[in-house]
C-alpha cells in the first residue's frame, strides 16, 4: 500500500536528518550526507504530489490537507536551497540545517498521524495499492533523476536507494593518506608539502 511505501522514505529522511545534524569536522562526510537528503527528499515530494497528493485533490474531502502538505513541500524546496552552498562551515548552515530537520520531522508526523487518515478515507483499497506501486517506481527514477545532477552520490541498482558514487568517498582521509585526502577534494594528485 501506498503508506507503507511512503513511511520508508519517512524513516530514511528521519535518519539522514538526525545524521546531518549530528555531523561535525568533516565537511566531505557533511556534504555527501546533505546530497543524500536533498535527492532523497525531492524525489520523495515529486512522487508523494503526483500519486498522493493530486488523486487527494480531486476529491472534495482532500483539498485542505493536500494544499497544507504541498505548502509544506514548497518550505522545505527553500531551506534547502539556503543549505546549497558550497562552504557547508558558514556561520549559521548547521542552524538552518536543524530547521530543515525540524520542519521535516514536523511534516512528517503530520502527515503519518492526520493526512493518512484523510487519505485512507477517501481512497479505496485497490487504488491505495495501485497508488503504492507507481509512488515506488516514481521514487527510483527521481533518486536517479535528482542524484544525477551530483558527481558524488548515485543510486544503487540494487536497492534504489541513493548512496556515495565511490564508497571510498564515504570514508574520511586518514592523516598520512594524501592520495584518500586527494580524493576527498577532488583531485587526482596529493597536495604538495614543502
């Protein structure tokens, strides 16, 4: 069904949230875990609007909750592009981070505790299950949409979840490791030491 598809992503955007949050010194694992959350939350809203969202639309008893979730989207589309900056160390990115963890925690359990309900009123079983099976299919080919537009993330065929390009990437530099520490930047050679 669509809300059990639905509440998976809730629980990967809950989890990237808490993780970016928490993450301190290294900017490369900041950055990489920022991307993870901006693709998987703008494939989750693409697909949530055009197989939730709008079939809630045309029903009379849907118009409300799907306005105040598709408003809620629209906040979340501006947090984070205040958080695309290159220098994820500024003054204040860590705090606009916490609001944008804030307001998707919010939208969440708002969504999980009201507008299912509205939704599970309205929709039959078999379009709740139709419905479930586009949102899914939607979700991989927007993760793939989204990441394609970063060199660092992709999404794994196996799964369709989005993960690190190069899982080396993932880990951090080692001190000595000037050819990881390279790679971390982006380079293809270690920086030279006097």
């Amino acid at each position: 069904m669509i809300f059990d598809a639905i509440r998976e992503s809730h629980d990967l955007q809950r989890d990237l949230c808490r993780k970016l949050t928490a993450s301190r010194g290294d900017m490369a694992a900041r950055q990489l875990l920022f991307l993870q959350l901006k693709v998987e939350l703008m494939a989750h809203a693409a697909a949530e609007e055009r197989y939730l969202y709008v079939p809630l639309l045309m029903e009379d008893g849907g118009l409300d909750a799907s306005r105040h979730a598709l408003h809620e989207h629209h906040q979340v589309d501006e947090l984070l592009d205040d958080l695309s900056v290159r220098n994820k160390q500024l003054d204040g990115w860590i705090v606009t981070a916490k609001q944008l963890s804030f307001k998707v925690r919010h939208h969440l359990k708002e969504e999980e505790t009201k507008f299912f309900k509205v939704a599970g009123r309205l929709l039959s079983d078999t379009k709740k299950a139709q419905l479930g099976g586009k949102y899914q299919r939607e979700m991989v080919r927007m993760r793939k949409h989204y990441a394609a537009e970063y060199q660092t993330v992709a999404v794994s065929a196996a799964t369709g979840l989005v993960k690190p390009a190069n899982p080396a990437a993932d880990k951090p530099a080692t001190r000595g490791n000037a050819s990881a520490g390279a790679q971390l930047r982006g380079k293809s050679e270690p920086r030279r030491t006097r």
